[in-house]
C-alpha cells in the first residue's frame, strides 16, 4: 500500500495538525490521503498524467 516508510518527522508534523484528541482511524486516514497526494506529484512531477479529453474517453468506457 504505501510506497516507502513514513519518517517520524513527517509522523510529528501529521500529529501536530490534528486536533488535540483523535482516533488511530482519523490518524490512519490522514497518512494514507497524504502518502497518496504525495505519489500523485510525483507522478505528476514524472508526466505520468492523462489530459482532461482522455480522462473523460475513459470514462464513457467504464459507464456504457
């Protein structure tokens, strides 16, 4: 599921942010939506991307 460890630096930071009572869950969650924005950029960063007009031919695929 996730690409490379989490570094506690980036563990703190997440912390830090969170309210002053959360839930492992909420914690969870947070860390896998910011480990795949992260993959997403870098994607991104890589030109792995698919313009909007391609993105939208797949999609009438997929709902026919």
């Amino acid at each position: 599921m996730f690409e490379k460890l989490v570094t506690k630096k980036h563990l703190k930071e997440t912390i830090e942010k969170l309210p002053e009572e959360f839930s492992l869950e909420d914690l969870i969650d947070k860390l896998i939506l910011l480990d795949k924005i992260e993959r997403a950029e870098k994607e991104s960063g890589r030109g792995e991307t698919i313009t909007e007009e391609a993105l939208d031919r797949e999609l009438e695929k997929w709902f026919k």
